[in-house]
C-alpha cells in the first residue's frame, strides 16, 4: 500500500527532495515530518530515503515503546550496521578527532550495552556530531529515524544538539513523529521541530483522494457518494482507510450509492483495532480519561469525568482534544465516544482489577453527589464481592427503584449482587432473598417461590413473614402443596395475634390467599359466601386488601351459586372501578375476579381494563403476566360470543405457556373445551384431553370430563358420554360448586338422554338446568336453558320456550348462543310453514356472521345440543414478499425499529407494511396478528 499511502502528497515530497539536494549541495537541514498516527509520516521518509539512495549514504533508526529506556538507542540503530560492514581502515577514518571519545560505544567488547558511563553526555554529543561529519565528508547523509515521540532521551538530547549544526554540511536529518502520542521527552520533540528548516504536515486525505483508494482495493471507480460516507468515518486517515476497506470488500460491499449510508455502522468495529492502538500510545491522562469515559458511560460529565480520572481542567481539556483528534469522539457537546465498539475496545483492555476499582470509585463519587440509586447501583454491579452496608442499600434500593417501574430483571439483578457475602440463614439474607423473590415473580416464578420458601425460616417477626409469603401468587399455592402449606401456616401465626390483625391490610390479604386454597372444599366455598353476604353494604373497596378479598369471595359465591349474576356484576364493576389496571394483579386473587364476572354475561365491560394490563404486562416483558392476562381474555371474549379470537388467543396461551403460571394453561384450556363443545371439534377436543390435569385443579378435571363425553358422543357411543356428563356434575357437586353458568353438563346430559328416548330423565335434567339459571339469572344461561327446553319439548309449548330464550338472548352478550336459538327457532316454524320461519333463521345467519361463525349444515337427526358452530377461515390477502418478511419478524417478537435496522429501511416503512397486512388479514392490529398466525401455525 505504500504508493497509495503517498497519494496527494505530491507537496510534501516536493519539498522532500528540494532538501536532499540542498544537502548534497553542501547545505544540510533539520526536516521533522509531524502528524497524527496513520497519516502517513513513515511512508514519506520511506519515499524521502528511496529518492536519497542514488546520492546519499542513507542511515535508518526508529523509536519504540519498548527501547525508550536503552541509552542511545537510537545512536546504536544509525551506526551499528554500518559500521559492521565496513573495513577497519573506513572504520578508523570515520572515528578521527572529537569521533574517537564515542568508539567505545560501537567498537567495545560484546558485553557492552551502551556507552562508557565514565563519559559527561556533552562530549558524547559532541563525538556523535564529529562522528556525523567525518561520514559526511564521503558524500552527502540523510539520517531518518522514524517515531521520534518513543527515542530515548539521549538520542534525542543528541538530534536536538545535531539540528542546530547542519548549516554547512553534506547532512540532512529527517524525523517523523507523533504530537498526540506518550513522548519520552516533549520538549526536545519541540525544540527538534523549532531546529528545523522544513517541517512537513501531511493533511487527512481528500474526499476524492479517498475515493480513489477506494477504486484501487475494489478495483473499479467509486461513487462519490461512497467516497464521502468513507471519508466521514476515517476522517480521511490513509492507515484507518487501509484497515477497514479490505474488510469492507470481505463482507459483501460494493462501491456504490445505494451501500453509503451501511459504511458508518459497518466501519466503525473494524476501526476498532487501530484506534485502540493509538489510543494505547497516549500519554497516561488521556488513558485515564478514556477509562473514566467508560466508566462512567452515559452519566459521563466533564467534573464527574474529571474527579475519576484526577484530572485537573487543563488536562482534561487537552486529553479530550487528543481523543476528538484519534477519532473517539462523536463531536457532540457531552463527551461521548464515536461508537460503541470503541467503548468495548477500552474496556477490555482495562484489567479485572482496575475495573473493579475504578466503578467502585464511581459509585462512591455519583453517591456523594447525589444521583440516584439505580445509577449508583450499575456501577456496584461490575464489583462482585466485598460490598459496604451502604453498598448493599443502594443496592436494595435501586431494586425498589426498577421494580416499581416494570424493570423486574434489573431489579433482580441488583439483589442478586447485594446476596453475594451475605451470612447463609441470616437475617438479612432472608429480606435480600425476599426482595429477589419480589423481582423474580413476574419473569422466573418458580425461582422466585423457592426463594420465599427459603427467606421465611430465616425472618423472626411474623410480620415480616406474612409480607413475604404474599409475594407467592394464590394460583401456585394452590397447585404446590409445600407452598400452599407454608401460606396457611404464616397465617394462622398472624390471625392468632388477635383480630385487630386479621381486619388490617395484611390480614385481609391473607384471608384472601387461604381462601383461594380452599376453593375445591364444599364446606370453606359455603363459609365464604357467608362472609361475602356478611359485609351487607360495606363491603370494602377502598383498599388493595379488601378488593383481593372481594374478588375470592366473589367467586365463590358464584361458584355455590348463592348469589344472583346481577349482585357479583354489580360487586365486580365496583371492585375493578376501584382497582388500577396493573400487571400486579397477576400474582393477587383478582384474576378470579374476572372469571366470576365472564358468567354474569357482563364480561365485555372488563375487557379494556384487561387490555390496559396486557399492555403494560408486555412493556415489562412480563411474560408469564402477558400469558395468564391473554388466559383471562379468551375467558371474556368466548363469553361475549367473539368465539374465533378466543379460541386463536386460548391456543397460543395453551402452546406457549410457562408451566410455572397454571393459571394461564387452566384458563387456556377451559376456554377451548368450551370452544370445542360448541363447534364439535373433534380435533381440539383431543388436544384438549391431552393437556395434563395433574395439577387436580377442578375446572381442568371437569372440562375434561365433558370434552371425553362429546367425544364419544362423536363416536356414537352415547351411553359412555352421557356417564361422562353425569359424573361432571356429581364431581362439582362434591365440590360445592352449582352454579349452571360453569359447565353446561346438565344441557348436554338432557340432550343425550332426550336422543336416547329417555324423555323424562331429560326432562328432569332441563328442569333443574332451568331452575338454577332462573336463580342466577345471567341472560345467557337463563336463555340457554329456556333453548334446551324448547328443543326436548314438542309442538307450540317448546316453540314458545324457543321465543322466550330469543326473547331473553337478545340482552344477552353471548350472541352464539342467541344466534344457534334463533336458527333452531326458524327450523322448528319451518315444520309448520310458519311465515316467521325465514325471518328468524336469517336473522340466526346474520348474528352468526357479525361474529365470524356459521352453522353446521348437515344430518340434524344426529344434532345433539343444537347445530354444531363453524369458524369461518378468514380468507388471508396476498401478502408481497416484503410483508412476509416483516411478518416473520414480528412473530420472532422484534419491534418496529430492530426490524427497520435489519432490513436497512424506515421505521415508518415498517409501519406501513404491517398496516397493509393487518388490512388484508383482517387483524385490528400487532397482538392480534400474533395471535392469528401463531395459532396458525400451531395449527399447522
């Protein structure tokens, strides 16, 4: 590369040459070529020497870090080869005069390392000066020593005293060196420049120089516009240039227009190396400062950089001038570096132990002046052990910090590092491992109940357990006996404290988790709807605890079936005007609180509030969260007759869950086996049975009892599916748990026993179904069973049932089931040619389509509960090529603006194609895109 290192030099060798003929013309100089590193300073005095050869003797040397501290070194380099080569007779020639004081130092024994000590350092001056005359007087002299900045002092005392006594000599010396590198001795660098006749300042090369370097390692012509975006990023710099063009052609780059604006992101990694050279060779306070700028990262400011790094402002000002010259700098107002692979480059080269010390330092210096926690905290986190108790503090607190606004993994994070010396069974473990537990929940809760299981041992107040044993959500104490366990015994030792603690804030909550443990026991179910009714008007909403309690109580009511939709809806709609829409709730007992609200047939009116949750849920990466809160809307949506999307939302729940959130697989799986009674889905029926129910949690027990007898109904086996029916409610029974609106088990065990032509056990079935949805008096459940007795009873007294359920449907939300009475109501006025017939059974079809379903066309002889429900396919547009790849990203989970850098686009072209596709695929938007072609795919 060197003819390409001279390019627009055409100056400065000029100049070069006009010297080395005034030199053999018997007028020596001083020339010093001075510039930043990789300007090209070697590559003139290697072109000044090439030209010099035909006419001058040429003596060669350069400094180096490691021979700085080599007396004379520079000295050594110049004379040794040549006087190796030459005859004794030249040799004694040249050490004539003042020469022969500085023999020794060339001509000694073989053990000699230097000159003789015994010499002052001005006679040695002197001998080398003679020295360099006496080989003058063959001919002319060019002396190039290349990297002055790193010669040893002597040598460089000795070119100093040389330069002020060329005038009149055969000799011409030329040095090159850097300003901005570590010097062993910056005033001899100066005083040797100010000495010289010539000095040389090669300038960062040309936008269009650098486009024709750019066509010589391509080996074709440049865009101009290519050539400025290189330029930009080397800052012209020849050796920067020679570095990263190569790599450029290695990955793919073509010197063209259309690749300019990729040259900066792409660049700046393969730079790293060189800068980290120059950066290497500064003077210690620009490494300092570089360090503390790492250090500090984005809080990096000139006095807190300062303080770091023991600068004073001037130093500070000239390290900084030194970094924005190397290229390190973005040319911002704060100090920040040009990329951050310089910021790795610096760091990796720091040891282990001064990182240590130097972010210790930091925490230290950004606590005294006052930033918060969090800032400090970061910087405790590159020091792994030997923490301060006010170390450990700022770590908790910065914890507290990041959990309150959704950042759980760093707050995990924090107390992670807090726990590393703490005593094993101490104390203050234990509140560090509640604290971990805390961030855990929302990201890692199986952790985060070992974690409690392990703190509450180590607390000695009562208190302090109770608030710890909280953090473990009701859902998993009631499928992990241990845990379940361990909440019942901390609050037993609460409540036996007396009652004015059973009434505070931690009682109230308590009660609400040990009620939730006792949902499948008939006897505690009946007690809590007793404390439900107990409350009377004052029911206490006003707080976080009450609410909780509410919610189970709620639910248990329903679950008894002792209360009327209307009272838990009423209930419900006060308890959730109440209570933020936070993704907290997750790990309460209010999700229970929703499903009791889905059977009042008012679910709609919760869904915005579940949307607000999602959303925040998913900002937090809460993925446990996001899963169990897409549980609770399939739950709402399936209820509200949005049939399609429920099942979509329940499968990709179902598939993708976390083990350690049962709740959101119950749920999920409730929901479709609801799904898959009313469609006859044979296919999602045995997915649904093949979800495990180990966890004995009896919504998952019955829902697949019930789906395993419409599968055997399906096989014709209906005396097998009629047990099946049966035994589900003998189960929920046991359990306490009446109410109708659950499962639909008596409508589908009357429908049997009315196809096997047992007319009165079906119709002692649609009675009792009918009484208990009267009692509760949901409109979707009373009218569901008003339909069953219609179908199962003959002539105008069941087409009167028929129009009461319509009647009653149509303040329904479940419009599916409004939709399948209208149409069984339109074929029973068929059989009578009744005008009507047309009307109702169009107005079925029209209902049905609102919600993207239709009715099973087929042998209505094998209908059991009614026709069976289809799910329209929504017919999927045509996608362009680049909308499947942005739809790809998206399922992978990528934002808008990681996909727009992948692809070398817009955000807002992003944007725009995923609009097109929600438009063609007919989804409302990203969540429900994920939804649709997850459970696609799953389906596939």
């Amino acid at each position: 590369m060197t003819d390409l290192m001279l390019l627009e030099r055409e100056k400065e060798l000029a100049r070069a040459e006009q010297a080395v003929q005034a030199a053999v013309a018997g007028n020596g100089s001083m020339m010093a070529v001075v510039g930043p590193p990789g300007v090209g300073k070697s590559a003139l005095l290697r072109a000044l020497a090439d030209a010099a050869t035909p006419h001058a003797r040429v003596l060669r040397a350069g400094g180096t870090l490691l021979e700085q501290d080599f007396t004379f070194g520079i000295a050594q380099q110049l004379f040794e080869p040549l006087l190796a080569g030459a005859e004794r007779t030249r040799r004694e020639s040249w050490f004539q005069g003042a020469a022969s004081l500085v023999q020794g130092m060339f001509l000694g024994d073989s053990s000699s390392t230097g000159p003789n000590r015994s010499l002052r350092q001005e006679t040695i001056l002197h001998g080398l000066n003679s020295l360099i005359t006496n080989l003058s007087e063959d001919g002319a002299l060019l002396v190039v020593v290349d990297d002055l900045q790193w010669a040893d002092a002597p040598s460089l005392r000795w070119l100093a005293y040389l330069a002020r006594r060329l005038e009149g000599t055969r000799v011409l010396v030329a040095g090159a060196f850097s300003e901005e590198c570590a010097a062993s001795d910056q005033v001899l660098l100066r005083e040797i420049a100010a000495s010289g006749a010539r000095t040389l300042h090669p300038r960062p090369l040309s936008a269009q120089g650098v486009g024709r370097l750019v066509g010589e390692e391509f080996g074709e012509p440049c865009d101009p516009e290519f050539a400025r975006a290189c330029h930009e990023v080397s800052g012209g710099n020849p050796a920067s240039l020679a570095a990263m063009l190569p790599r450029l052609r290695a990955a793919g780059f073509q010197p063209v227009a259309a690749r300019a604006a990729e040259v900066h992101a792409a660049s700046q990694p393969l730079l790293r190396d060189r800068r980290m050279f120059c950066l290497g060779i500064q003077p210690a306070v620009v490494r300092d400062l570089a360090q503390a700028m790492v250090v500090l990262g984005d809080l990096a400011e000139p006095e807190l950089i300062n303080e770091l790094a023991g600068l004073d402002s001037i130093d500070y000002k000239s390290a900084m001038q030194t970094l924005d010259r190397l290229g390190l700098l973005d040319g911002g107002e704060a100090p920040r570096f040009v990329h951050q692979s310089v910021r790795y480059g610096i760091e990796s080269a720091m040891s282990t132990d001064t990182r240590a010390l130097m972010h210790r330092r930091a925490a230290t210096l950004l606590h005294t002046v006052g930033h918060p926690a969090e800032h400090v905290a970061d910087q405790l986190l590159q020091v792994t052990s030997g923490y301060e108790a006010w170390e450990t503090g700022v770590l908790r607190a910065a914890a507290g910090t990041a959990l309150e606004r959704g950042a759980a993994r760093k707050a995990a994070r924090y107390i992670r590092h807090a726990l590393l010396d703490r005593p094993p069974d101490s104390e203050a473990r234990g509140r560090l491992l509640v604290d971990l537990a805390a961030a855990e929940r929302g990201f890692d809760l199986a952790s985060s109940v070992t974690h409690i299981a392990q703190a509450v041992p180590m607390l000695t107040s009562v208190t302090e357990r109770a608030e710890a044993v909280l953090w473990i959500p009701p859902a998993i104490g009631a499928v992990n006996p241990s845990a379940g366990a361990l909440v019942q015994d901390v609050a037993r030792q609460f409540h036996d404290r007396g009652p004015a603690y059973a009434r505070g804030d931690l009682g109230l909550r308590l009660e609400a988790r040990v009620r939730c443990l006792q949902l499948q026991d008939a006897a505690h179910l009946g007690a809590a709807a007793e404390r439900l009714r107990g409350f009377g008007t004052e029911v206490p909403v006003s707080t976080g605890s009450g609410r909780e309690l509410l919610a189970v109580l709620a639910y248990a009511a329903t679950m008894a079936g002792g209360v009327t939709a209307a009272e838990i809806s009423a209930l419900a709609t006060r308890v959730l005007e109440r209570e933020p829409p936070r993704a907290g709730h997750a790990h309460t007992a209010l999700p229970l609180l929703v499903q009791a609200l889905a059977l009042t047939d008012t679910a709609a009116s919760v869904a915005p509030w579940l949307e607000a949750v999602r959303e925040q849920a998913q900002r937090q990466e809460l993925d446990g969260v996001t899963a169990l809160v897409n549980a609770e809307r399939s739950v709402v949506l399936r209820a509200s007759g949005h049939v399609a999307q429920a099942r979509s939302t329940a499968l990709s729940v179902a598939d993708n869950a976390d083990p350690a959130w049962p709740e959101a697989r119950t749920l999920s799986v409730w929901t479709l086996a609801m799904i898959a009674l009313e469609t006859r889905d044979v296919e999602l029926g045995e997915r649904v049975t093949r979800t495990s129910p180990e966890s004995g949690d009896l919504r998952v027990v019955v829902a697949h009892r019930m789906v395993r007898g419409m599968l055997d109904a399906a096989r014709g086996d209906l005396s097998a599916a009629l047990y099946r029916f049966l035994d589900s409610g003998r189960q929920l029974a046991r359990c306490g748990w009446t109410n109708a609106a659950l499962y639909p088990w008596r409508v589908w065990a009357a429908a049997v026993n009315h196809r096997l032509g047992r007319a009165q056990a079906a119709a002692e079935l649609a009675d009792e179904e009918h009484a208990f949805a009267r009692a509760w008096g949901a409109p979707s459940v009373y009218g569901r069973a008003l339909r069953l007795r219609g179908m199962i009873t003959p002539g105008e007294e069941g087409v009167d049932l028929l129009r009461q359920a319509v009647d009653t449907l149509r303040g329904s939300e479940d419009r599916i089931e409004l939709s399948r009475t209208l149409t069984l109501l339109g074929r029973r006025l068929a059989e009578t040619d009744s005008g009507e017939a047309e009307e109702f059974a169009s107005e079925g079809v029209r209902v049905a389509a609102e919600r993207g379903v239709s009715w099973a066309e087929g042998d209505r002889d094998a209908e059991l509960n009614g026709p069976a429900l289809r799910l329209f396919a929504p017919e999927r547009g045509e996608l362009t090529k680049a909308e499947e790849t942005v739809v790809a990203f998206v399922l992978r989970g990528w934002t808008n603006q990681r996909i727009a850098d992948s692809l070398g686009v817009t955000r807002r072209a992003v944007e725009k194609s995923l609009t097109s596709t929600y438009r063609k695929l007919g989804v409302s938007g990203r969540a429900a895109l994920v939804e649709e072609l997850g459970a696609r795919s799953a389906d596939e």
